[in-house]
C-alpha cells in the first residue's frame, strides 16, 4: 500500500462511518478463517 501526496492546494479528507457490529463480526470471522488457512498452507521450517 502507498500513501497519496496531497496536490498543493488541495486537501483530501476521509469520512469514515462506524462499524456495525455485524460488520465487526463479519471481519473478525474473516481474519481468523484467513488465519486458520495460513496455518494450514505454511510450509514447514524443519
């Protein structure tokens, strides 16, 4: 991911809605399923 550089003269402003905990419970099953995954697929260090 990279950052955006502000034009001069122009300020960007993000407006960010608060998460509903269907939301939250959403993203927080996604994480563990992607961590769950990860574990599964890492190749062994031995």
């Amino acid at each position: 991911m990279s950052y955006i550089k502000e034009p001069i003269g122009v300020d960007f402003f993000v407006k960010s809605t608060p998460l509903t905990n269907k939301d939250r419970l959403e993203i927080s099953s996604f994480i563990k399923a992607s961590k769950a995954n990860k574990k599964k697929t890492a190749p062994s260090l031995l």
